[in-house]
C-alpha cells in the first residue's frame, strides 16, 4: 500500500461514526432496563444491550434536556417495553434510521449501545445499532 492510500484510510477510519463499524453483541453487556435504572452508577458509560416489545418512536417520553448533550433534532428517540424506563436515541443519519421508524409495535427489538444517567429520573442508551425480530 502506498504512502497516500494508507494516510487516506487512517483519516478515513479516524473519522468514521462509531455505529459505521460493525457491532459485536458479546461487546455489550446484556442488561434489563430495570437493572440499568437500579444500579445506573454499575452502568453509567458502559455498552449494554437491551432487548424488549418496540412501543414507538418519538413523544413527550423523549424531551430535549440540554445535559444529555443529545440535541433531538439530530437523534430519534424510541422506547421498548412496559413500563419503558429508558430512552432509547438513534441518530437521524445512522444507517439504520429507516429501519427504525418502519418497526412496527411488537417487534422485539434489541439495542445495543453506550447507557448514561442523569439520576433516577432520566436514563438513555445512545444507540450503536439495533437489531429488530417481526412480531410473531
């Protein structure tokens, strides 16, 4: 490889979205969203997946809290299971937003990504990927 097609994929790769690789599950430590809500200090920056029944995209369940540093006009936002306990944010340029806003209610839907907490009452995953099962 010459001296400029390797300097061209290291910029490349250096400046690829984390969701443009692929993603490994055994990366992401399998996780309830009750057990990420319960011991979220356990949780806080780590990759975790989190499978439930898709409830929908996008709702007052999702509101703008500058502290996220998630700006929604740049991220769907989704929610799986009842009771729903965590937000779920995909960006809106993820290669996987269309498949997200054509899930229809539920699929079983896992996601796996980064969990962050801003106490009790506000959890999230930014999304890396999701992966979607049709309801049976």
């Amino acid at each position: 490889m010459n001296k400029l097609a390797a300097l061209t994929l290291i910029l490349l790769v250096g400046t690829a979205p984390a969701w443009a690789a692929p993603v490994q599950p055994g990366d992401y430590r399998q996780a309830s969203q009750a057990e990420l809500v319960g011991k979220a200090d356990t949780y806080v920056n780590q990759k975790v997946q989190v499978t439930g029944t898709f409830l929908f995209t996008g709702s007052d369940f999702c509101y703008q809290i500058r502290r996220t540093k998630i700006n929604t006009r740049d991220y769907f936002c989704f929610a799986l299971g009842t009771p729903s306990l965590v937000r779920l944010y995909l960006r809106k340029d993820h290669e996987q937003a269309d498949e997200l806003l054509n899930v229809k209610k539920g699929a079983q839907v896992t996601a796996y990504g980064t969990f962050d907490s801003l106490g009790a009452d506000y959890s999230y995953v930014v999304v890396d990927a999701i992966e979607v099962r049709p309801a049976q």
